[in-house]
C-alpha cells in the first residue's frame, strides 16, 4: 500500500516537472489525451445508439 502512495507522488511531481520545463507540449499531450477521450466517448455512444434502433 505505501508504495501506491510514493509512485502517486512520484508522477505528480514529474507531470508538475513537465508542466514547467516544457508547458507547450505538456499542454498539446493533455489536449490529446481529451480528444481521445472525446473520441472514445462518441463512439461508445454511436454503438448504443446503434443498438437502440
């Protein structure tokens, strides 16, 4: 269990460590990650509208 809690804090301070050494591409990789997300939540949706028609 404690080593869930020390590999949390280790990638909170390395994505606080991105964000200040390179905020442009920390912020195109959030962006991604959000698309993606989109992506995956439009066709998630599609496929059960699918399903009820």
């Amino acid at each position: 269990m404690r080593w869930r809690r020390v590999l949390g804090w280790a990638l909170v301070v390395f994505a606080l460590y991105a964000v200040y050494s390179a905020p442009e591409s920390a912020a195109a990789f959030v962006r991604g990650v959000g698309e993606a997300l989109g992506t995956l939540v439009d066709s998630i949706a599609a496929f059960f509208d699918g399903l009820l028609r």
